[in-house]
C-alpha cells in the first residue's frame, strides 16, 4: 500500500525467499572469503546452549538428531530448532540438566539474482543479463547420516531430550530421524567401557569430553 505523499514508482520490498529454493546442493560450495564480500551474518551465532561446561559423567546420557538427506539447512531454521529445542528443555528438564550442541555451521553462501518486477523497474532490471548472485544468506551443507544436533543430559531425562528433537524435526525441510545414543555423553565410549577406562585410570577429563591415554 502506498501512502499519499510517496512517489508514483516506489519500489516495495519483498520478503525472503522460501528455503525450499535453497533446499538442494548445487555446484561448488561458496565460501565466504575475500573474493565472496558483503555476505550478510548468519542467523545463528550460538551453537551451545544450557550448561556447556558441565564435565563428562555429569550428563551420561545424550540424543542426537541425525539427517537423512543431502540437502542445504539455512542458518534461519537452525536458529529456530535452536530456539525450540532450548525452550522445550529448559521448560521439562530444567536450566541446569541438559547441554544441547548445534553441529553443522553454516558456511555456504547462498546468492539471490535480484530482478525488480514492479512499476518503474523497466530502468533496472536486466533479466538474465549478468545472472551471477549477490550474496543473500548462508546455509549448512548436510549429509545423510550427520548429526545435527546432540543434548547430553542425565539419564532420567533423556526421553525428555528425545521429544525437544521430535520439535526440533518441524523447523527442518526433509527427513530426520532421533538416535538416543548409547555413548557416554559426547564422548566416543560406551557406558560400560567408560567404567572399565575410568577405573584403569586411562582417562583424563578434558573439559566436556575425556583424553583416553593409550598403554604405551
């Protein structure tokens, strides 16, 4: 709607393009570098949420939310699993029981061929002339199979991770699936042979994982 006193050929901005324009990989990835400028900042810039720093046997249990396609996750919805994903948690499992990981970054660039379709546009828009993007937004490039995002948590409350990742699925285009993993928090070890390590002394806590010293 154009108020009284604007000019007769304003243009209107548009709003974001759909993601599923994004969905798909295709060609090279686009790095931000110093030939790629003027990439605007992502949407996410936490990737840890809850209590980060907790050490390992604190949380022993632990969720993933695993991919199930190749395809390309914008910065905006991981934002937005991230923000469910927290939300849900801190609501049923409490601000201090739970450590969620976002673990793709988003460092491919996404261009927009921006051609104005408005009154007045005939001045600017060149159609498919010169048709190489300006850059428009980021996204993560997945792979099947790769995680997406980890909560570790105590053992009690792992069903309550598992369903924060059921919610977290709904901000995603595609197929997920949530693995409750097996493993002792984010480390490589399952439960039992974490014990048995721990007990020979083999371990030694490094920060929210743990070095394991080999024999020699």
């Amino acid at each position: 709607v154009r108020a009284a006193h604007a000019p007769k050929h304003q243009l209107v901005k548009m709003g974001r393009r759909p993601a599923r324009c994004y969905r798909y990989a295709h060609g090279k990835p686009y790095p931000k570098s110093r030939f790629c400028r003027g990439v605007p900042d992502p949407k996410i810039r936490i990737f840890d949420c809850g209590k980060k720093k907790q050490p390992c046997d604190d949380f022993p249990a632990c969720a993933h939310l695993v991919v199930d396609e190749n395809q390309q996750l914008t910065s905006e919805c991981l934002e937005a699993a991230r923000i469910a994903t927290n939300k849900y948690m801190i609501t049923n499992a409490g601000r201090d029981f739970f450590h969620i990981r976002i673990r793709p970054h988003p460092y491919h660039v996404l261009r927009i061929n921006k051609t104005l379709s408005c009154a007045g546009a005939d001045r600017l828009s060149t159609g498919m002339r010169g048709a190489y993007g300006k850059p428009y937004g980021t996204a993560a490039r997945v792979k099947i199979g790769q995680v997406l995002i980890s909560i570790r948590t105590k053992e009690e409350k792992v069903q309550v991770a598992a369903e924060a990742l059921r919610r977290a699925k709904f901000k995603f285009a595609g197929r997920q699936k949530v693995h409750v993993s097996s493993k002792m928090g984010f480390t490589p070890f399952g439960k039992d042979e974490y014990q048995k390590w721990q007990a020979c002394g083999r371990l030694i806590p490094n920060g929210i994982d743990v070095k394991w010293l080999s024999s020699r």
